[in-house]
C-alpha cells in the first residue's frame, strides 16, 4: 500500500471516529417503547357506507388521531402510516391503553339536530320522513324523535372542558362555531326558541356516535327566530371531570371521516425496559471483554489491535444508529450486541490469512520473510472475498428482517445491518492501519512472534500433521444429517409449533406479583374468572404470564382482580394485543420471507459461485432451519417475531460460514491441478477451521451473555442463535461440502474452458507473487 493510500486510509478513519465521537456524545438514542415504557396502539381504517378507506382517508383520520392525542397530554406521541390502512400510535409512558383506545378510537361523529317530538319506545331505524328515535339522557325511557342533521361537527372550533360552579351544572363542554357554522347554530336555536315552553321541538339534540349527550332546552330569554348568536353553546350531562375532559378532546379533535379498530396493542412498563437496557449493555461489556481476551491469547499483538477496532466498532455502529434517528428497540439491542461476535469475523479471516502467507515456504530454502509487512498486506488482499461474500449474505437477512418484520423486529433488521457496515469498516480499515504501523516498529520486526503471524497456532499445526480426510465418508455424514432432519420433522408433526401471539392472535399479559405464586395456583385463579382456556405461566419468582383469546379491557380486569387475590397486588409489565387478521398476516409475511431469504441467497451465491456450489450452501442453509424449528418444536418454545428475526440471522450466519470455506475450495481449485476434488475440500475444510472455531467462539461469547443475563425476552432469541451458530458452524463441513462435491461429481465443470484457465493461470501468478494480481 503506498504512502498516499495509507495517508488517504488513516485520514478517513480518523474522521469517521471523531465524527462517530462527535455523534454519541452529543445526540441522544431514540429508545422504542419496550425500551422506555409507554403504550403502541397499530389502528387499521375501514371502509363506511359512503367513504372507502384508502390512504387519503387514512390520512386524514391520522390528522384527527393526532389532534386527539396531543388533547391527552402525552410528551412526545409518535404517529405514523403504514401501508394504506394502517396507523401505528406510539404514545411514551402512557401504561393504560383503555384511556386511549377509548378516545382516540372512537368515530366521534358529533352532529346537532332539532327535536321535533318525544315517544316511549325505541324505532328499529330512521323513519321515512328522515326523523329517528333515540334515548333521552335527561329522561330515562322516554325517547326523542331528531329531525335531519343540521349541523356536524365540522363547524366546531374549540371544545373546553368547564366547571360550572354558578349553575350548579357541574362539569360540562363549552362549544363555539367558527364562519358559517355560528350562523346555523343561531339558526337552530332561534326556530327551537319559537316553540311553545313544555313543547320538546323547544330542545336541540347533541349527538355523538348515534347517542344523545345532551339535548338542552332553550331559554326564555333566547329571542323566537334570533337564537343563541356568538356561535356557542354548552353541553351538560352530569359528566365527571375526566368524562368532560375526553369528549372536550373528541370533540375538538373532530370526526374520524372512517371507522377505525384495533389490531394491535402493547403496553411494556418503565421498570422492564431499563432491565432490558441494563441486561443488554451488561452482555454486550460481558461479550466484548471475553471475545477481546480470546483474539489476544491466539492472535497476540494483531489481537490486541483488533480489539481496540472492535472497541471503535461499537462506537461507529452506535454513533451510525443514533445519528440516522434510528429508533432502538429490545431486539435491536440484541442485534447490536450480536453484531459483536460477527465483527470478529473479519479480523480473523485476515489474520488467519497472514499467518497462512507467513509461514508458506518461499522456494528460497524455505525461510519466512523478514518484512511483517508483505504477508499482512496478502493477508487482507486474499481474504477481502470471503469477507465480502460472507457479509452480503448476512446483509440480505437483515434487509428481509427490515422489509417483512414489524414493529420492534425491524429495529433488529436495522441494527444487524448497520452492525455488519461498521464492522467491514472496523476490520478492513482501522484494523489494518494499526497492524501496519505496528509491524514497522523495530522492535516488533526483530521479535515476529509477537505479533501472532509467526506461529500457525496449536489448531492449524494439528491439522496440518494430521489432515482430515472426511469427505472419505460424505455420504455416511450426510445419513447422518438426514437423520437429525427427519427427527426435527418429527417434533414438528408430534409436538407442533407453539406459535406466539403475534401468529394466532389474542393477547398475553405478563405481570409482577407481590408476593411468588405457582402456575398451578395463579392458574385455578384465572379460571375461577371465567378464562379456562387461558395459558398461565410462572415467568420469574414473581413473574406471572396470562395469554388468552382476543378480549376486552373488562375481561383483563377481572383476570387481574382474581391474581390480586392469590398472589397480592399485581402491576402489568407488559401486554400485548394482536388481532386475529394481523396475525394471519405476520404468518404469511413470515413464511414469505424465509422463502425470499432462500431465493435471495441462492441468486446471489449462483452469482458469485458456481450453481452447484451455490446449491450445497443453501441446503446446508435450510438445514440449519429446520433443525432450530425442531429444536424449539421439542422444546415448546414460542415461534414469534423475535425468533422469526433468530431464524433469520441463522440463514445469514450459515451462508456467511459456508461462504468462507467454499470460496477457499475455489481458490484451491484454480491453483489445484489433477488433485482430486474431494482432497481439495478436505485441504479447504482444514484451513479455515481455525477461523471457524475462532470465529464462533467470539459469537459464542456474545450469545451466552445474552442468554444468562437477557431475561426472558432474549433467552429464547439466544438459544435459537447459540443452536444456529453450533449447528452452522457443522452443517458447513458435514453437509455443504458433501452436496457440492455430489453435484460437481454430477454436473462436472468444463476445465478446458478459457475461464477456467484463465482463473488457474491468475491462481498461479497470484500464489507466485504473494499478492492479488
């Protein structure tokens, strides 16, 4: 590398860390609300008799939910579209969603009407004539005959909640009309006015959603055709103060012009998101300390580099996330944390590939150069495909998690993602200009072995002296491999999925008791309420969970009420409503995006390699899925989104890993002559092994922090990633390389071809020079 490039390199990576520096010290995250706490409403419009709910009308019934929120005095609401019918209401610290699905659900078609007559018995509908009867609020039994709408809500310009304390009216909603609507308000009064005093004609209706709020009479001093002029009025009805406050809210915000419902609601308490913050930031030190120690004791001095660059990794991803006002959520942390361990990834492809270059006999005699410099440049050179492949697999994944997930899920697509960038920039920049400065200084050139290139390490010298010849026994490995596939199959079909909440529906509560309870007891309690198809759990020594179908607040109610008395006081840490509609679609979207993943990884592996090869890594691939599939089927663990985004990581790590190791089997091809090719992948398997093990035990690391110290809201997504590196790490050796070497046997490639030769003549030249050509 010349001495401009490397002034260019180090010139850009020091402005992207102080730049990074700059960010995270000045720019607070944008935590979610299962991070803070708070209430997350998702509203879906539906069509009415005269208006279609397209994304114009969704619209505008955001503009009215928004003007109906800030009524409820929420710091810092969110509210956002989501397709064309679909709101997404974020409302921070609001931990009782019944206060706010009532108002801001609610249609609130206010409208004003004339009375034309009383009765004593209900009407199934409008009458002919356009009159209809509804109850009287003042009278109980007695019914108001309306005549046509006269006026709608539209015409109001404000709503204040007042306390009448001369009247002795109690709390009631002062109205005033703006333009037109004043003048048609006088003109209903004034024609009301006109009627004699017992006459119900003397009243005008105030109604809301079809009810009667108010039907105040006029007063004799209102003039007979003049009406009430100044364009207000005043609803009454013995309303508490928090009544008048939220139809002072409803009416001031407007009419919803569409029905809106609710598909989807949770609520997470303040105290569980900062636990969340706490376990996660406590594995991510956990996971960096060990990982860093790790790396030190094999790779020495080149370790201890690339520590300090996986330290200013974490400052450039998280500095990346907080600048783009990404918002970062539970599973967003994990994929924080986890992008640790894959940053490791690249640091020990080049590092293995310098040791590699270093100790290659020279042909002079076999002695090793004196110049550091010359292999740790190969080093980076040859191992820049595999880092680029490996990590584009993983990039894919992340893109699906952030294209079909919701909610929290596509903060871990977009954490994951911006993990993967900064850890490309990590490695393949600022660890390689501190390695580079380091090797210059003389003392580090007089001792080699301390920088970790000069030995091959106690893996690769074993290896080496006693090669694998497993691909001897491929068709053995891959029984074997079937065997462990039809017993995943088979916990499928015997036990089946335990699908969450988000995929069938229904609602799950998770609270904190007062005093320990068992299941069996917290479980007779909930029946006692009427829920005997509910599902309760002990979640913690505390910790309760209820999961039941789509209900109501009331019924909520009554469960919480029946565990006060078995357990003590109980507070709702977290709840969580999912629609049946939506959860069919979070089903559908899920299938749909594994089916994508694979197309995408086989597309793009097609491009980059040889169909065959691209083929043997997407089965190994879909291995990996099943198997953690049946491992969760066994073990009744739940299948939701957040092991949805699992799942999806495992189809990036096994493709990143398989990746590696198929692209030095190409390499060994071009330069491998009349060897055979299952010597070749046995040649392959055993020098990226020591990457391989390297490389999961710092994702390891990472996991098992997350999986100890996580709760219950990781645990689950650490085990399926812990059985997916495990299994990804194998399925690499004893699956991918015998189907490739099945379907090349099959399918040969034509070796006279001028690509071909052209490839082994660049090997060679390569191999010649010690650098890429």
């Amino acid at each position: 590398m010349s001495s401009r490039a490397t002034f260019w390199r180090t010139l850009i990576a020091l402005a992207v860390v102080a730049v990074s520096l700059y960010v995270a010290l000045t720019t607070p995250a944008r935590l979610g609300l299962d991070l803070r706490g708070g209430t997350r409403i998702v509203l879906e419009t539906r069509d009415s008799p005269t208006v279609k709910a397209d994304s114009a009308a969704t619209d505008r019934a955001m503009e009215v939910l928004r003007r109906r929120i800030d009524g409820l005095g929420v710091s810092e609401p969110s509210l956002a579209r989501s397709g064309d019918q679909r709101i997404i209401v974020e409302l921070p610290g609001l931990q009782d969603p019944r206060k706010a699905a009532e108002v801001i659900g609610r249609t609130a078609q206010l409208t004003f009407h004339p009375v034309t007559g009383s009765s004593a018995g209900p009407a199934s509908g409008p009458a002919k004539d356009g009159t209809r009867l509804l109850a009287d609020p003042d009278a109980p039994g007695q019914f108001l005959r309306l005549g046509p709408t006269a006026l709608t809500g539209d015409g109001v310009e404000d709503a204040e909640a007042v306390l009448d304390t001369q009247t002795g009216r109690g709390w009631t909603v002062d109205l005033s009309f703006r333009g037109d609507a004043a003048k048609q308000w006088a003109k209903i009064t004034g024609e009301a006015a006109c009627a004699a005093p017992a006459d119900p004609a003397r009243r005008v209706a105030i109604v809301l959603d079809d009810q009667v709020v108010s039907a105040p009479g006029m007063q004799s001093s209102v003039p007979c055709g003049a009406g009430i002029t100044g364009g207000s009025a005043q609803i009454t009805g013995s309303f508490s103060a928090d009544e008048a406050r939220d139809l002072a809210t409803l009416v001031k915000g407007g009419a919803l012009p569409v029905p809106v419902t609710t598909v989807e609601q949770s609520t997470v308490g303040p105290t569980l998101g900062a636990e969340a913050i706490r376990a996660s930031a406590t594995a991510a030190v956990i996971g960096l300390v060990c990982t860093g120690a790790f790396i030190i004791a094999v790779y020495r001095l080149l370790g201890l580099l690339a520590t300090v660059a996986l330290a200013l990794y974490g400052l450039i991803s998280y500095a990346a996330v907080v600048g783009l006002g990404a918002t970062l959520t539970l599973p967003g942390l994990a994929g924080f944390v986890l992008a640790i361990g894959i940053a490791v990834d690249a640091n020990v492809l080049v590092f293995e590939r310098a040791r590699e270059e270093y100790t290659r006999p020279t042909g002079r005699g076999g002695t090793r150069p004196r110049d550091l410099r010359r292999p740790l440049r190969t080093g980076f050179a040859k191992a820049w495909s595999a880092v680029a492949d490996s990590n584009i697999t993983t990039l894919l994944a992340a893109a699906l998690l952030f294209v079909f997930a919701t909610g929290p899920v596509k903060g871990f697509g977009v954490t994951l993602a911006i993990g993967v960038l900064a850890s490309m920039v990590s490695a393949m920049v600022i660890t390689r200009l501190l390695a580079e400065r380091a090797v210059r200084v003389p003392a580090v050139r007089r001792r080699p072995a301390l920088t970790g290139m000069a030995g091959t390490g106690r893996l690769r010298a074993r290896l080496a002296r006693r090669p694998p010849r497993l691909m001897r026994h491929r068709r053995r490995w891959l029984g074997i491999c079937s065997g462990l596939l039809l017993l995943a199959v088979a916990g499928i079909g015997a036990r089946g999925l335990e699908f969450g909440v988000e995929f069938t529906g229904g609602r799950v509560v998770q609270y904190t008791a007062e005093r320990s309870v068992d299941a069996d007891t917290a479980r007779e309690a909930v029946t006692s309420a009427g829920f005997p198809d509910a599902v309760v759990q002990s979640t913690d020594d505390d910790g309760i969970s209820v999961r039941t179908k789509e209900s109501g607040d009331a019924q909520q109610e009554r469960i919480r009420d029946a565990l006060d008395d078995v357990a003590g006081k109980v507070t709702v840490e977290r709840d969580d409503l999912i629609g049946p509609s939506l959860g069919s679609e979070l089903r559908r979207y899920a299938l749909i995006a594994l089916g994508v993943a694979v197309a995408a990884q086989l597309l793009y592996l097609s491009v980059r390699f040889r169909w065959t090869f691209a083929t043997a890594a997407v089965v190994a691939m879909a291995q990996d899925v099943f198997l953690v599939v049946g491992l969760f089927a066994w073990l009744g663990k739940p299948v939701d989104s957040v092991f949805l985004a699992a799942l999806l990581t495992v189809v990036g790590y096994s493709v990143n890993d398989t990746v590696v190791v198929l692209d030095r089997l190409r390499e060994l091809r071009r330069a491998g002559g009349t060897v055979p090719l299952g010597d070749l992948a046995d040649r392959a398997v055993a020098q990226t092994l020591p990457r391989t093990v390297n490389t999961g035990m710092g994702a390891l690391f990472v996991l098992i922090a997350l999986a100890v110290l996580g709760g219950d809201s990781l645990t689950d997504f650490s085990i399926a990633l812990l059985a997916g590196v495990v299994l990804g790490m194998a399925s690499t050796v004893f699956t991918a390389m015998p189907v490739a070497l099945l379907l090349q046997s099959r399918y040969p490639e034509a070796r006279g071809s001028g690509r071909a030769k052209a490839a082994r003549e660049r090997a060679r030249a390569r191999d010649r020079s010690g650098a890429v050509v």
